[in-house]
C-alpha cells in the first residue's frame, strides 16, 4: 500500500524549514481556516519575517487564491475583522455550506465556520408557514436557512452594516429565497419592524445578544413565541450560567417563560469561554 499523502501543513514546514530552520518551522501552527478561495491562518509574531514565505507556500499547497493572517481582534460593534495579506490580494469569496452559498469579501466580513452546525439547526427549527425575525443578518447567515425551510416562511432581516447589506441582498438572490426574506438596513433598535407578529426572532450577536430581548420580546406575537439568544459565557457551567443570563433579561423585559429553556454549545470562544445560543419559548406580560 502506498504511504498516505502528508499533510499540506507539514509540507508547508518543509518549505519554511529550508528557509528559516527547523526552529522557525517547528513554531508554525498546522491550524487554518478555508474560506473558498481565501485561506485564514493564526500565526505567532515571531514568525512576522518568513509571512509572504509561508502564503506563497500555503497558496501552493492548496491552489488558494488569496492567503491573510489574522492581524488582531474583531473590531467594533460591526464585528469587522481585522487581517493582513501575505499572498494574492482578491478577498471576495464564497463558501458552499449545506447547498447555500454565502459570497463575501473575507476582509471587512466575518464568516464563523464554527457556527456550521447552529445554520443547519435553525433550517430545521423553522417551520412551514413560520414567521421570522433576524435582528443581526449579516450575509443573511442565519436569514436564509430560515428561509430555505419552505416556501411559505417568511424572514425579515435587519443588518446595519452596509457591506454585509450589500452581500446579503446579493445572497438572497443568489438562492433564490429573496421572494421570502424583506432585508432592512438599519440599526435594529431605530428601525421600523413589525411588532406582535414573529414566530421566532434570531438574536445572533456576540459577545451578547443578551440587551436586545426587550426588543425581541415585543416582536413576538400575543400568544408567545420563540427567541433563539445568542452569548458567550464562561466554559464551566455554560449551560447553567447562560440560562441564568437570559432568564434575568426577561424578566426584567417583563415577559415569561412558556416551556423551560434548552442551551446549546456552538462552539469554543476563546480560553475558558464558550459561545451558547439559549431557545427561548416565551409570551410577553404577566
């Protein structure tokens, strides 16, 4: 049998290795993130000198057209992120994702692919007929599994970022659910929605979505509705302590629970801390 193809992170390193030694190449992460055609890599500063070294090498390996480096945190209440090029320089892209395409321009954009399995959850949770409120769109990541769940669903969704506008009307047309989802720009706390109407309202914003459910809570309809919170919460009881979180913002949003909540962990977010979506059975008033 012939020996299995290693892999491109270590034949990336033998590259660096003939540059720079086997010091420099052991220090290389053999982590990446493949967005299309655009590839995201974590690198330590120490390695800032061989960076074009290591794009070109990765942008070999993987036929990418376009390689950048994380160059610091997500910045501001848009969540932009902030990177560095090392190889290529087209950053508009797209990534196929459970017979969705998302097309974006990975340097002003975020895309989660940690979030992968939540997308598919809420194409599942949303049901026939359903209306649905998505107050953070963004690209329309959460707006069109939910519209893609049956002809008869209906989303509005509400980005306040003008580049991710921009792609999120382009995506819905591009699947084809732009007859399902009305996208208003707009901050979501300023602009008109319907009130007393939503099946289910989408709360997608980290660090904490927690602030918004007062909002969320007067666009679900009389008879109760669903509101699906997204946070970031200490690793060791996340469950527990997201939960917890949730129950206090609505109560004081002067609603009640209608069934007990269930917390789900999307994925790790940072040390010791995990992002959770809460599902929130819940009716306005006493």
């Amino acid at each position: 049998m012939p020996p299995l193809p290693r892999p491109p992170a270590e034949r990336v390193r033998d590259r660096l290795r003939r540059v720079a030694g086997e010091e420099v190449a052991r220090a290389m992460p053999a982590g990446y993130q493949r967005l299309g055609s655009v590839l995201m890599l974590r690198l330590p500063a120490r390695l800032r000198p061989y960076y074009r070294e290591i794009g070109s090498s990765w942008q070999d390996e993987l036929g990418v057209a376009t390689v950048a480096v994380h160059a610091g945190p997500v910045q501001g209440e848009l969540r932009e992120p902030s990177i560095e090029l090392v190889a290529g320089g087209e950053t508009e892209t797209e990534v196929v994702e459970h017979g969705i395409r998302w097309r974006f321009d990975a340097a002003k954009i975020m895309f989660a692919q940690g979030n992968k399995s939540e997308r598919l959850r809420v194409r599942r949770l949303v049901r026939p007929g359903e209306s649905v409120v998505d107050l953070f769109a963004g690209i329309g990541y959460f707006s069109i599994p939910a519209a893609s769940s049956g002809p008869t669903s209906r989303v509005v969704a509400v980005e306040k970022n003008e580049v991710a506008f921009r792609y999120l009307v382009g995506n819905l047309r591009l699947n084809g659910v732009a007859d399902r989802v009305a996208p208003i720009l707009g901050d979501n706390r300023e602009v008109e929605l319907p009130l007393g109407r939503a099946d289910r309202v989408i709360l997608g914003y980290l660090p904490r979505a927690t602030p918004w459910i007062p909002r969320a809570v007067e666009l679900i309809q009389p008879r109760g509705g669903w509101l699906h919170l997204h946070t970031v919460v200490d690793a060791g009881a996340a469950d527990a302590s997201a939960i917890a979180e949730a129950g206090e913002a609505l109560r004081a949003a002067g609603a009640r629970l209608l069934s007990p909540p269930e917390a789900h962990v999307v994925k790790p977010y940072g040390p010791g801390r995990t992002h959770v979506v809460v599902d929130l059975h819940v009716a306005s008033g006493p």
